[in-house]
C-alpha cells in the first residue's frame, strides 16, 4: 500500500513511455509462427508479456498465464496447433475468467481442448495436432483477443479460416491491430462488413518493432488535463499514424482541454482553456481508456454519460462496479446499468476520510486513480505494484513529474 500526494508542482517532464503489450503479445506469436530468426524489438517488459515470453521459450508442456488475460487467449489459440499435449492455466482471478467462446471455436475447427476442472473456464488440456480450419459465427461482442487469437493461427489452418461475425463488432480496432501486423508478416485477407477471411498461407519473417504504448500515453493526457497547465509533458516514441486505436485519446483530451502537439520524436501535451461541458462518448472501440477518462472528467467536475462498456465487466475485474464504487469514495454520485454504461449528472455526496483506493488487482485502477492527487487530499492505494501488469516505471515517471508517495 502506498500514500500518493501531489507536491504542489508539476514539472516540465519527458516520458519513455512502455512498449505496447498489446503489439508485444501479438507480434511474439506471429513471429513464432513464421519462424523468424529476428528477434521483436521493443519488447514490452511488463508482466503479460514475460509470461508470454516465457512460455513460448519454455521446455515444458506446462504453463501458466498468470493473470495476463491476452497470453491465456492467444496461448490458447497457438498451442491447439503445436503437435503435443499442453497444460494452460492461470492465477485464481484468471481461472475464473470465461474461455469457453474461443475453446468452442477451436474444437469446431478441428481442434481438441478439455477443461481440466470447471467448464467453460482455464485450466486446459489442449491436444495440438493440425487444424483443418473453415467456417465460423462468432457474437460480434465478444473479446476482441478470442477473435485475434484466431486470426492469428488462421493462415496455418488447412482451410483457413472464415469469421462471421453476429451484430455489432466490440473494439475492433484491436482486430484491426491484429490483421495489420499480420500483414506486416505477408498475410492477405478480406474483411467485408461483418465477414473477414483468411485463406491457408505462409508467415514470411520480417524484422519487427513494437510502437510505444497509448494507452499508458492516457494518464499522461489525464495528469495534463487535471493540471493548472504551469507545465509541458512531452512523451517520446508516439506517432500520429499509430496502429493502435487507443490513439483517439489526443481527439477525447481535447474536449478535456488538452493539446497534442506531434514532432519527429513524439508527442507534446499542453493544457488549454477549452473544455465540454458535458462529456458523452461509445467506447465500444477504446475501453482500455474509460477508466482514464471518467477520472478525469469527475475530477474536472465535467458531467459524463460513458457507454459501450460491456466488455469491462469481464477483465482484470468488473471494472463498471470498481469505478462507481471508488468515484463514490471521492463524493461523486456515480450511476451504472450493471451492463454497459456509466454516468454522473455532476450530482456529489460526502467525501470519505482516510480513503484507501481499492485496485481490485487491476493496473488501470491504480494508473487511472493516481493522477487525481493532483485534484484532491492524499490517499492510500493498496497493491500499487499491480501496474507492472502493463508499465512497470509507473510510479518512478509520477515522481520525475511531481508526484510523491511513501
């Protein structure tokens, strides 16, 4: 547990921000698949992808995700294709975290995984062999890494593979990640209104880098936005034509009164006087970013109405229930469906004394929480170290930028 508070001063900062995890784990299986002798450069360091990255180094037939939600799934996927028998599981909160979407989907394209305790849910045996691949319909709103995970053993599959997709499509952006870096590794595909196609192929090795994180750029937005703007933020190894979807935060901050200034070396933040006064957006495409942005907005005192929120139940925790819970700790009324969205009518309540943040073993609580001690009196946080999950170097940039904590 740690106490954050502000100092009094933000500082002029210059941020090397984390690899992407997203582009990490996904580049480190295609790699895999096509054989490549070049190793991925700017790996992420955080916890998701040394676990993957052990595995894929491993000996053994036995691995465990941990609570790395994308190297469950796209082991999953993976091994159900290496010839072998395989054992995959992960920490208490992962093997409670439903897999049955991807497993179905695996078996009925010739693949052979069991549930080794509850059904539905990790741990798994998976029997690899060759996977004859074909036609599949899949809810549109389901975890976009079930459906790269797919993908990404899609051109090894006799058949390939076709995706149907029923109703809407839930972050694809993602998808749109996945088949992008699939690309990069010579894949071709089709992808027309709800319908994408992989045909049998072969993963050409190419040199690879992974782009800096957007989603860990997020706090830095939050922490300029809740400023008084006495300083610069610049955050190096960002580009404007970034694969990952995440970037639309320069176009949300700057409703939130926050410019992006890009230059050959990355990204500029200021903060600027124009600001909503009502924020409403679909987060159906970005929900990796709701919890940033409803922190800042309660704490700009900006009214919001939050929806396409539906996948946030099933991730590290419900994250719908955790930020109604820990807003309310800070005096905001804050509402909820208990399905896919999340408002605040700028109506307030008492604020709690003492208040200890509750992560519910979530790294974007505490990364979306933290900044608010720009806005408030210090707090505790407990499990601050969660946020190696993702960005490792967390804390130690809060302090280069003026935060404290003990």
């Amino acid at each position: 547990m740690i106490r954050i508070k502000f100092s009094g001063k933000l500082n002029s900062t210059i941020i090397n921000l984390p690899a992407s995890k997203s582009i990490s784990n996904r580049l480190l299986i295609i790699n895999a698949l096509s054989y490549s002798p070049y190793p991925v450069k700017n790996l992420s360091d955080c916890d998701d992808t040394l676990k993957l990255l052990a595995a894929l180094n491993s000996g053994s037939n036995k691995f465990n995700a941990g609570n790395a939600g994308s190297t469950m799934r796209f082991l999953t996927a993976f091994l159900s294709k290496i010839v072998g028998e395989w054992y995959l599981t992960g920490n208490e909160q992962m093997n409670n975290r439903p897999v049955g979407i991807l497993v179905d989907s695996i078996n009925k394209l010739g693949g052979r995984i069991e549930y080794v305790e509850k059904e539905g849910f990790p741990p798994l045996k998976i029997f690899g062999s060759a996977l004859a691949g074909g036609e599949i319909e899949i809810a549109g709103n389901v975890s976009s890494q079930f459906v790269s995970a797919l993908l990404m053993i899609a051109p090894v599959m006799e058949k390939g593979i076709t995706i149907k997709f029923k109703g809407l499509i839930t972050s694809k952006p993602y998808i749109d990640m996945t088949l992008s870096l699939m690309k990069q590794f010579g894949i071709e595909f089709t992808w027309e209104k709800n319908v994408i196609h992989v045909s049998p192929q072969e993963y050409c090795p190419v040199p690879a880098k992974v782009e800096c994180d957007w989603s860990a750029a997020s706090y830095w937005f939050e922490i300029m936005a809740l400023s008084n703007g006495e300083a610069e933020i610049f955050l190096n190894g960002l580009n404007k034509n970034s694969i990952q979807g995440d970037a639309i935060v320069t176009e949300l901050f700057k409703q939130l009164g926050v410019k992006s200034i890009f230059t050959p070396k990355g990204l500029k933040l200021e903060k600027t006087d124009s600001r909503v006064e009502y924020f409403n957006f679909d987060f159906t495409d970005y929900p990796d970013i709701a919890q940033t942005v409803s922190v800042t907005c309660a704490f700009l005192n900006i009214p919001f109405k939050l929806t396409g929120l539906h996948t946030l139940k099933i991730k590290e925790t419900d994250r719908i229930s955790a930020l109604t819970a820990e807003l309310r700790k800070f005096g905001f009324d804050i509402k909820n469906n208990n399905s896919d969205s999340l408002w605040w009518d700028g109506n307030k309540i008492e604020r709690q004394t003492n208040i200890c943040l509750k992560t519910c073993n979530d790294h974007r609580m505490a990364m979306a929480f933290a900044p608010a001690a720009l806005k408030t009196e210090p707090f505790l946080i407990e499990n601050p170290e969660v946020v190696s999950k993702s960005y490792p170097k967390y804390w130690n940039d809060l302090m280069k930028a003026g935060f404290e904590y003990s």
